[in-house]
C-alpha cells in the first residue's frame, strides 16, 4: 500500500497532510508542509481543523462548511479578515 501511495502522489503532484498538528501545535504542520512543497516540488493539502495551525502552515487556505467552500483566499489576508477571525478564529 506504501508504494501505491507514492506513486498516486507522485502522478498527480499533491501531498495530503491530514491533521498534521494533532495536538502538537503550529510547527510541525508549517514545517512539513514547507519542506514537502520546496524540497519536493509538490502542492500540500492540509486538511486541519484547527483553524490558526492551518492559516500558520499554508500559503492559501479554503475553509469549507457543510462540503462547499465558504471562505478562501491567502492566509494572511484570511487572518486579517474580520468576519474570519470572528468565525473561525475565535477572536
């Protein structure tokens, strides 16, 4: 199953990262995912239900409700957006 999964990324060029914080705050989620996308030259998909260890982690974020995307954009606009930070930040 291991190599199945490498050469199915391999092929389509995205790495799937789920819940990559676990518990373990922003670091290690940023970190994969930046090295993943600039040593290997693949997209990373985060999927992350904490909201500020995914915006921290990524480049651009879209924050899906009810399977459709609500939100999307840059991280860092997303963390300036007030409606954003009120809904899915909590502050």
């Amino acid at each position: 199953m291991r190599t199945r999964r490498r050469i199915i990324t391999f092929v389509i060029g995205v790495v799937v990262l789920a819940v990559p914080a676990r518990g373990q705050g922003t670091a290690p989620a940023a970190l994969a995912s930046q090295y993943v996308n600039e040593r290997e030259g693949l997209a990373v998909l985060v999927v992350e239900q904490n909201a500020v260890v995914a915006l921290d982690a990524t480049a651009r974020a879209y924050v899906l409700e009810v399977g459709k995307v609500a939100v999307e954009g840059t991280s860092a606009d997303l963390q300036r957006d007030e409606a954003v930070r009120r809904s899915y930040l909590g502050y």
